[in-house]
C-alpha cells in the first residue's frame, strides 16, 4: 500500500512538460508555469500545490492520508500526502490534479478584423 519518493518522483516526471528543480533546498517538480509538488526534507510525503476545491476533494476522498498543510499554504489550498498510508491508485491521481492546475494557461485566441 505504501508509496516510495522514487515512484513519485518517476510519475511526476512523466506529466507533460514536467521538470525536477530544488526549491528551498527540497526536490520540487513544476512545469514552465509553476510548481505542483515538493518533498519534504525529513517525512515520507508529497506536498501536493492544489486550489482550495480540489484539497478540498481529495482530503475527502482520502482522510487522514491527505491533509491541509498548516497555516496559509494550506488556507490556499496546498495538501500532504502521506506516501505511507496512500496507495498508487490516490498518489498518480492527485499528481495529475496539480499538474493540471500548473500547466501553462492556454492563450486566447485572437480574431481578426
């Protein structure tokens, strides 16, 4: 049932435009736009970068597994995920959910005149 960072760190990479970066001397993976998730230094989790709906859904659909982080990040919808108690099935999903929400906005298209 439990997670591995390693497993984590391969799904993420393997969303579209996804990178592995440091941020605040942690592995993150972002996209051009922004960041989606980061590994805590010292816990087996993924801090997870959603809006406040979707922590909302997957704090639902998993309790005790995914939580709001503490204080502010978690008021604007950042979530934990711990790698120990989750399963792929809930991991790969929530991946997916904040790339989602970090993938470039798509431009508008323009008419002509």
């Amino acid at each position: 049932m439990a997670v591995s960072k390693a497993q984590v760190r391969g799904w993420a990479l393997a969303l579209e435009g996804a990178v592995e970066v440091v941020h605040v001397d942690r592995p993150a993976f972002r996209t051009s736009r922004k960041i989606f998730a980061t590994f805590p230094p010292d816990a087996a989790q993924v801090n997870l970068m959603f809006d406040p709906p979707t922590q909302e859904f997957f704090c639902e659909q998993a309790p005790g597994v995914v939580a709001p982080l503490p204080g502010g990040w978690g008021r604007m919808g950042m979530a934990s995920c711990d790698l120990a108690r989750a399963d792929a099935a809930l991991v790969r999903s929530a991946l997916k959910a904040a790339h989602a929400l970090a993938l470039p906005k798509p431009k508008a298209r323009r008419t002509k005149r």
